[in-house]
C-alpha cells in the first residue's frame, strides 16, 4: 500500500541495541525515514546508514511544543502521501511521545494505514540503571516540564524529560518543598546508552549542566509535603501519649487558638511583609484539621481523603459559573449562588433570611453577618452618616440606662452593634480593626510602665503621660 506509516521505537541506546526486524524496516530503500531528532545514539547512527529527515529544526522554528507536535504531524502526514513513511522516534513511540497521538489520529482521517512497532523504552532503561522494580513500592512518572501541583511524592519517582539546566533546577527546587533536605537522587544521563552515567547526590548538591535530553531523575524520599505530614500525624495518633488521649471535644480550643493566631498573622502581614508567620500559622490551622480526621478514621467514620473529596465536590457544586453552564455578572452573584446552593444541599427551608448565622460565631463576626444578610433586602442604611446618627442615639440610651442598671447590659450591646453596622459601612471588618486597636493600646500602656512605677500617679498624671507616649510615636 503507497499511503502506509510506521511509527518506530528506536530504543534508548545505539544502533546495535534496536530490535532486528526494526533495523531492516528502517534500512528499506523504498521507505522514507523521518526521525524525530537526530540528538540519540541509534538515530545518528542511522543516518549514516541512509538518507533521512529530522525535525530537529522544527523544535528551533515553533514557539511551543504543541506547535512543534503540529509541525511535526503535518511532516509525516505530507511524507506519507507521496511514499510508504517510517517515524522513528528514542525509546518506545508509547511513552514520552506526545506527537505519536496526534500523527494516529491524522493518519486515520487521511485514511492511511498506520502501525506502530513498539521497542524498549527510557522507562526500561531507567529501572535497569537503579535496579528497582515498581511492583514493588510503585512508581510516579513525572514530566520534568510539567510538574503537577500539588507535587505529592509518595512513592519512588522519576523524573524524565530534563532537557535543559533551567528544568532540572526547577524540578530539583519542586522536590525540595515537599521532601527532607537530606533526601539522596540519582541522574541518570545517557539511560540505556554506550555512555551511561549515574550520578547519586543530595538534591542541592545535583548539578545543572547534567541536563540534557537523556536525562531522567530517581528519587525515593520519605514522603513529605501534604502526604508526609499526613503520616506523620497518624504515627503521632499511635505513638505518641498525648495525641492518643486527645479527643474532638478536647481539641476544640485548640482549633479556635490557632484560628485567632492566623488572623492575627494575616493582619500583621496587611503589606505583604509577614508571609512567614503566615505560613506557619496556617500550618498550626491544618495541624487541627489532620488531628481530628486521624480521630475519625480511628473511630472508622471518614478520613483526610473522604473530607478532600468532600470539600472537592461541594466546591464544583457551588460554583456552576465556573463547572457548569451558570453565568454570572458580579461576586455578589456568585455568593447568592452559594447561598442558595447551601441551603439546598442541606434540605433547609429557610424562613428567614438570617437562618444559617452560627449562634457559636465570635460575637463581632456574627453581627456583621446578620447585618450584611438583612441589607440584603434593603433593611440598612444607605451611607455612613445615618448609621453615625444612630450611633449618638444609642450612646444617649446608654447615658439614660446609668440611672437604671436593669438596661446597662441591654444597651451596652444595642451600641456595640451599631459600632459593628458603621465599620461594615466603612468598609472595614471590625474584628481586625478591634484587634488593631487593642495591639496599639497595649504597645502604648507598656510605654507608660517603661517610664516608671504608675500605681501612685492620679488621673490627670496617668492621661498626661498617655498623651506623651501617643505623641511619642
């Protein structure tokens, strides 16, 4: 048949080492020959055997791999209409090679008969080299330009496709997020070839110009990151004395300490400066998160896995703009959707606008959520200086209740929550703000006992010196 392609695996070594019926296919004079890069053993070889086609220049002339796996497509679909084609390609065409896809699939809308003879692979090569078998622990198989996010190493991995320096110091920065500082790799350049050369390091101390489209990386870590620490909480759930005696009740103080602890963190970073306490704060939050799933697959309830998958899909269903065919035009759209979504996911028919404000919400935090759900419905006022009026108002009721302590509590709190209503109106979230000011009142009373003994000062001596330390900053 004229219109007929073969797409064939090189292998990851030299010409000796290609499969024998492979050779003669690619020594057949009345075949055309397109190998995808002259950069391996056994096609350099090759083309000192006989006349082919390289796509080397293509990876030099198209922005992007996608175009160069177009370029590369359109290439052998052309070669094939004027003769029967052979596309050689390193290793085996059924692994690494994304433009093997796309030339089957052209192939069969141009109606051409197409095969693919597989051969050994850098895969092959690779497991040889460290002398690991992935029955046994499994494996990962990474693409060194594209690393997943999350990066979870939870089992041996490679890392193929380190083509430059500037990849492998990405991969081996990745790596080094998510596992020991101490964790042993192993380069492995030229897999398979006459040349092989193993080169086993700390990942920081692995160097870059041992990139090259030949390398892979082996690493078999501890696992750490996101997997590591979830081991890590479950040994603790086992080994350790006081994490076994813990329960969900016993911990709930602590989840509500480290709550606090991160807001505070994220408001000492309001400039983008405090990242670091930040991080850590969030993961003393997850800590809390991990500890009472560990508590749950004990008790076989669920585990960390059933409440991501949970969050995952609550996340999907509430966002229908984004996985579904909802169009939205602002963020406040999008709330009301989740609103509505919420309650529907939950059975609950709402009779007021204000069901679904937790009762154990802090107090500051809870009013500003009841007041932003009633000014839903237009129940607010408009601007700022209505909500100042009715800020004199309730001070004047709080002045009235002094002569009638029954009213003191009452009104205390009817002024407390105007305060809440102005902040929400200024734009401001009143548990920060509170926060702040408490933070600036504590940085000025300390100033005043730096400057001596205060318990004999009277009033005016101790609003003189507060006076002082203010004008002091």
């Amino acid at each position: 048949m004229t219109n007929s392609l073969v797409v064939a695996g090189l292998g990851p070594g030299g010409w000796s080492r290609v499969d024998p019926a492979t050779r003669s296919l690619l020594l057949d004079p009345v075949k055309a020959v397109i190998v995808r890069t002259l950069d391996h053993p056994a096609a350099t070889e090759l083309a000192q055997l006989r006349a082919v086609t390289s796509c080397d220049d293509l990876y030099q002339s198209n922005e992007s791999f996608e175009d160069v796996y177009a370029a590369i497509t359109e290439r052998v679909i052309d070669s094939t209409r004027q003769h029967p084609t052979v596309y050689a390609v390193p290793g085996s065409p059924l692994l690494g090679e994304l433009a093997v896809g796309r030339i089957r699939e052209a192939a069969a809308a141009a109606g051409f008969d197409c095969r693919v003879v597989g051969a050994e692979s850098f895969l092959d090569a690779v497991l040889s080299a460290v002398g690991y078998d992935p029955l046994d622990r499994g494996l990962r198989l990474l693409n060194g330009h594209h690393l997943p996010s999350p990066l979870v190493i939870d089992s041996p991995t490679i890392v193929a496709h380190i083509d430059q320096p500037v990849v492998l110091g990405d991969v081996i920065a990745g790596l080094e997020r998510v596992v020991a500082e101490e964790t042993v790799a192993v380069l492995i350049v030229d897999a398979g070839g006459d040349q092989q050369k193993l080169v086993e390091g700390r990942l920081g101390d692995l160097d870059p110009s041992l990139a090259g489209p030949r390398t892979s990386l082996f690493v078999d870590p501890e696992p750490g990151g996101l997997v590591g620490v979830v081991r890590t909480m479950w040994r603790l759930r086992h080994e350790c004395p006081w994490d076994r005696r813990q329960t969900h009740e016993s911990l709930v103080k602590n989840l509500v300490e480290e709550c606090y602890e991160l807001i505070e963190a994220i408001a000492a970073n309001s400039d983008g400066t405090a990242y670091g306490a930040v991080e850590d704060e969030l993961g003393d939050v997850l800590l809390q998160v991990l500890f009472h799933a560990a508590i749950a697959r004990q008790e076989g309830a669920f585990d960390i896995e059933d409440v991501a998958e949970n969050l995952r899909q609550k996340l999907v269903r509430r966002h229908p703009h984004v996985f579904g065919s909802v169009e939205v035009g602002s963020a406040e759209e999008v709330k009301a959707n989740w609103d509505r979504i919420k309650a529907e996911e939950r059975g609950e028919a709402h009779s007021s606008l204000l069901d679904g404000v937790p009762v154990g919400m802090p107090a500051l935090e809870r009013a500003a959520k009841l007041q932003r759900r009633a000014a839903a419905v237009g129940f607010d006022w408009p601007d700022p200086a209505g909500v100042i009026e009715k800020l004199r108002e309730e001070i004047g009721e709080v002045e009235q209740a002094l002569a009638n302590s029954e009213h003191i509590e009452e009104e205390a709190g009817d002024l407390l929550f105007t305060v809440v209503n102005l902040s929400r109106h200024l734009g401001v979230d009143p548990e920060l703000v509170l926060r702040g000011a408490s933070d600036r009142f504590t940085t000025r009373f300390r100033a005043m006992e730096a400057m001596g003994p205060m318990e004999s000062l009277s009033p005016d001596e101790l609003d003189r010196r507060w006076v002082k330390v203010k004008s002091d900053e």
